[in-house]
C-alpha cells in the first residue's frame, strides 16, 4: 500500500489544479482534493502503473466534482479573487481568469488538453462523452476565449 | 502563446500546505482499521450539531438571513455515506477488467448477489403502476413522473407519522408494517443506486426542519441509517432557508430543476420539509447520428402540428405488439428504455389505463424479434404534478387533516401545545421532474417534495415494425428491479420548453 504523503507529494498539484478548473472555487477544490485522495486509497490495489493512476486520478476528479455540495450563489468573483492569488505574470493571470471564465464543461476539455496534454480520445474517456462532443467543446471554448483573448 | 500562458499559470498553482497535510492525515485514519457501519462507505461530510430546541411559538417571526457565503454543512445535523460505486475507466483491458472486479466486490459486499426480494418488487411495481395512472392521464400536456422518488419521499413521510397517518400510508404502499418498509426501501436504494461515471442513477433525500422547534433524534438517526436522508435544521421562512433547500435540491439534480426550485418557500411555522430526489443518466448503447436527423411533423393529441427534429435509426431488435400500442426499446449503459407508440386511433390515456401494460412491457417473452425502424423526437420536456389528490386516492388522507394528522414520533407535539401551536399538517406535496433525450442519451431528474406546516390478438403482422414517434407516446425508464420503473413519461408535444 503506497505511503498516502509520497501519493499527495507525487499527484497532488495535478489533482489541485484539475479541481480548480472544474470549480472555479478554492473552498470548492479543497473539499474535492481530499474526497479525490480518500476514494484512491479504497482503491489503489487495483491500479497498476503511473500511467493508469493517473488516469484514474482525472476521472476521479471530475466525478468528484460533479456531486460536490456547493451554494450555486457563490459569486464567481471570490472564486478568481482567491485562485488568482498565487503570483503569476500578468499574461498568465489573463489567461487563467479567461479559462475561468468559461462554462465548466469548456474549461474542463481546455484544461485536460492545453495542460494536460490528453488527447480527444482521453479526455472522452475521462469525462464520460464522446469523442465528437470533445472536440465540439473545445471548439467552442477556444471560440469563447478568443472573445477574451487574441492568441489562442 | 495561450498554452504556454496556461502552463505558467498552472505551475504557479499548488495545493496548500494545510490542505495537503489534512489529507495525508485523513488517508493515515483511513488506513487503520475502524468500526463501520457499513463494508463500503465514503468519507462523510456528517458535521453532527446539537439540534437547537428553543422554541418561540410566536406565529409572524421575522427571521435574519445573515450574510456571507453559504454552506450547506453549516446546516447539517447529519449527512448520509453513500457507497463508494467503483469509477468505469476504459483506458485499456486491464482498467475494464478492474472495474468488473471492483464492481463485483461492491455488489457482494452491499448484499446484491441475491436476488431482489421479488414480493417487495412487486409492492413497488404496483404502486408505481396506480400512481402512473392516476398522474400521468387527463389534460394533454407532457407529463412526467418518477414513482421511486415519491415511493422512497412517502416512505420517509411514514418514519415520521405515527398512528392512523402512518397506517394508512402502509396500506397504500401495500406493505405491513414500518420494519418491512424500512428494511426493504433500503434493499431498494441500494440496488437502484449507480454512479460510475458513465452512467448514474443517483438518489438523495433530506429531512428539514425548523430550527426553533424540538424533534425527537430517532426518526433522524432511522433516516440516516436506512434511506440515506440528511437532515437540516434552518431558520424557516428565511430567504437564507429557502436558499439552503434550493442548493441541496439542485446540487442533486444538477440545477436542471431551478426553474422549480427557485420558488421554494417555507414559512416561520414550517415544522418540516422532506425532499426525495432522482438523477438519472444514460448514454445510448449506440448513438444516433445527427446528421441523419431530420425536421418532420409532430401531431398532437388535439390534431394541431409542430415542427420537430427527429433522429433516426434502423436496427435488429424486439418489439411488442399488442392490440392498442406498439412497444420499441432503446439500451444504454445500464438499462432499458422503453417507448410505448399507442395505435392511431387509441389515447395515450386508454393505453395507461390498461391493467397489463406493465406486466407485458416488462415480459419479454411476449417480445418478438424484428427489425424495428425508429424516427424519435428529441426533446427536453418539464413537469410539475401536484400529489395531494394521487395520495387521498390512495388513501392517505390523515395526514392532510388537522384533526388526524400525527407527527408526533417526529415532533414534540406537547412542546407545541404548550406554546398555544397545533401539530403539523401535511400541505405540500408535489413532484418536479425534467426529460431529456438526445443523439447520445437520455437524462431525467425530479424531486418529490413533502411539507407540512404547526400533503391488442391480432396475429402480428410479418414485417418491419415502425416506431415513428409522431404523436403523443410514453416513455419508461426502467430499473434493475422488475417492474418498477424510475420515471415515466407521457410526451404531449416534444417542442414544448
């Protein structure tokens, strides 16, 4: 059984940093980042390879973040205001609050594919959906941050 | 460059070191072996409160909303552990085979191996059945209805009533005595409860109440054990309470439903609200094409004519002819949808009315093998049923009588008397509910509210079977347990929003 601080040392930015762009919320991505690292150490001894642990970490993440209990209310402002916190130069700062911006479902394919690097075929199956409703939104979320954005 | 933007923005995000260290401590607990209440739990979020027994009793009391942010644990005087459904990743052979494996040990270890007490299948088949009929006939407007969250939302109600009130739901639902209720409701839930990211059939249901009243702790800690309920203690008649039983309803549902849950309102003597809530999700085995779909006719029941988008498909398959309809089916992941077509010059109504629909719907042996050819509407159809009247129809009256109504297992009715407050009477009963189908699946949600202030042989023809969805017909999500299906429909007009 691996040791639960090497799991959280090894996968856990990539786990944060798929949270927050699921959530647009940093309280939001706590609750997910913990239920996410739980739910792997039930389930570990059926993976095999960083490859697959990986894998199974994306797609972890974003069912978790699917039932998380949230107030819909929430103003997206505190979300950006405590996310964009970190200190970043003023290019990637326009770019991560543009991606922000966009409706969960785009963010999630640009973020699994601009920063991630999965291909169309992964990140069908890591959100469930067809390969043809990948495209479709990343499509629509570079058409939408091209609205906000002029290099993408 | 926009990607090199991202990456830079990213590598500057990290998990806090509080974050961090919280977790490794809660995988370390985790780790060792603790008692449990059940062999496969998740982390609860239970944030367990001591409920607030101060009792005003002055009708008109103007809660305080407060401010800030919102948390819906703020509220909690439990919140359930739902199992742990193992995650489906197609990664490769070996990510599959762990799934089956894993899927599996759940089922063995939540006792599914055996069989479905057929007998409660059966209780359940024909309440859902009666309810159907009485819902989903009348005025010809779509109409949708889910009868396991109503049955799971009654169920509950009996936990909290007690004398003539409980009794006569019992009788309703066709069981004995509140044990077999509770005992086999549970068995329902946990066989009907699926979640592994493909698909899911997802139930929740919550218990609020009045945070200036008294309740007694056993019905909670029933609710919390055997149907998987949360309860909540909220100011009523707040916006902020309103808020609350929103969020919960919609989180749940996947805000789909916030045209209805935005008028939630409870008011100051609101001494309890009971939600039960169903979230299905199914992609098609096979998938329609969209670009095969077309723009066609739709004939409503009253002969007028809108113009829909149609999807199309041919396939080998089954289909039940009888005398009045003709039956289709579709597959997805992990169930069985089906389509009722009723014959020319029948109603969606007669057909309903029909004692042996469901018994031959469900009988596949009275399916035959053919090519069925489908032209299926898409659409996303809505619906509010008020079910006060469904339940006197089934003799649930007491509750609704102020006179008869007994909440007292839930409440301290003396504590109400004494302030000069009558018990709880049962005034709100309803279900919200919300359609959708497309070329990649199909998607139905609803929530059952319950509240109450101090309720055809004819030799089949040789050919091809035609399913063209032109005109009104029912749908029915069907479940692993025979004969009770999770939702039925009846489309009126696929255009309508």
């Amino acid at each position: 059984m691996a040791d639960p601080r090497a799991t959280v040392e090894q996968y856990g930015d990539m786990v944060w940093r798929l949270s927050l762009a699921r959530t647009a919320s940093v309280h939001d991505a706590e609750d997910v980042f913990q239920e996410v690292f739980l739910r792997y150490l039930r389930h570990q001894d059926h993976l095999n390879g960083a490859e697959h642990i990986r894998a199974w970490l994306i797609r972890c993440t974003v069912n978790c973040s699917k039932s998380l209990l949230t107030a819909p209310w929430r103003r997206r402002t505190v979300a950006l205001e405590e996310a964009l916190a970190a200190p970043m130069d003023e290019e990637a700062r326009a770019v991560y609050a543009a991606v922000l911006s966009l409706p969960q479902i785009y963010r999630t394919a640009i973020h699994l594919y601009y920063y991630e690097g999965l291909s169309v075929a992964e990140i069908a199956q890591a959100t469930g959906c067809r390969e043809g409703t990948v495209k479709s939104r990343l499509s629509r979320g570079r058409a939408l941050l091209k609205g906000v954005l002029h290099d993408v | 460059m926009f990607d090199d933007a991202y990456r830079r923005a990213n590598e500057a995000l990290h998990p806090a070191l509080r974050l961090q260290q919280d977790t490794i401590a809660a995988m370390e607990r985790r780790k060792r072996p603790a008692r449990r209440r059940w062999p496969i739990y998740i982390t609860a979020t239970a944030v367990v409160l001591a409920l607030v027994l101060l009792f005003t009793g002055l009708p008109g009391l103007d809660g305080d909303s407060g401010g800030g942010v919102m948390s819906l644990s703020a509220y909690a005087i439990s919140e359930p552990a739902y199992p742990a459904f193992p995650q489906r990743i197609n990664a490769d052979h070996q990510a599959r085979e762990d799934y089956y494996g894993e899927y599996r040990t759940y089922r063995e270890e939540l006792g599914l191996i055996e069989e479905f007490d057929a007998d409660f299948a059966a209780k359940v088949g024909d309440f859902s059945a009666e309810t159907s009929q009485l819902l989903l006939t009348g005025v010809g407007e779509n109409r949708l209805y889910s009868p396991v969250s109503f049955w799971i939302a009654l169920a509950m109600l009996a936990e909290t009533t007690g004398g003539g009130s409980r009794q006569q739901i019992l009788e309703a639902m066709g069981v004995e005595d509140i044990e077999a209720l509770r005992t086999g409701t549970q068995a329902l839930w946990r066989r009907l409860y699926r979640d592994n990211g493909v698909s899911a059939t997802r139930l929740a249901s919550s218990l609020w109440l009045n945070e200036r009243f008294t309740y007694f702790e056993e019905p909670l800690n029933t609710l919390s054990d055997c149907y998987y309920a949360g309860s909540y203690a909220v100011d009523m008649g707040t916006e902020e309470a309103d808020q609350a039983i929103a969020a919960w309803i919609d989180v749940q549902t996947e805000n789909l439903l916030q045209e209805n849950t935005s008028g939630i309102e409870t008011k100051a003597l609101t001494a309890l609200r009971l939600y039960s809530t169903i979230y299905y999700y199914g992609g098609w085995s096979s998938a329609f094409n969209e670009a095969e779909n077309t723009e066609d006719i739709f004939t409503r029941a009253d002969g007028t004519e809108v113009t829909a988008t149609f999807m199309h498909r041919t396939q080998e398959a089954s289909a039940l002819i009888g005398d009045t309809f003709t039956a289709g089916y579709l597959g997805t992941e992990n169930t069985t949808i089906y389509f009722v077509l009723p014959h020319e010059d029948v109603t969606v109504e007669e057909v309903l009315s029909e004692d042996a629909l469901w018994e031959r719907l469900f009988d596949r042996e009275q399916w035959e093998n053919r090519e069925v050819e489908w032209s299926l509407p898409k659409f996303d159809v809505q619906s509010d049923l008020e079910l006060q009247e469904t339940m006197e129809a089934l003799g649930i009256t007491d509750v609704f009588d102020e006179a008869l109504a007994d909440f007292s297992p839930l409440i301290d009715e003396e504590a109400l008397a004494a302030q000069g407050l009558t018990p709880p009477v049962l005034n709100v009963a309803h279900q919200a509910a919300r359609l959708e189908v497309d070329e990649e699946g199909i998607r139905a949600v609803a929530y059952t509210e319950l509240g109450g202030d101090t309720t055809s042989d004819a030799a089949p023809p040789e050919e091809t079977v035609v399913m063209d969805l032109d005109r009104p017909f029912l749908v029915v999500i069907s479940s692993p347990v025979e004969g009770v299906p999770l939702f039925v429909g009846v489309i009126h007009d696929p255009t309508a929003s």
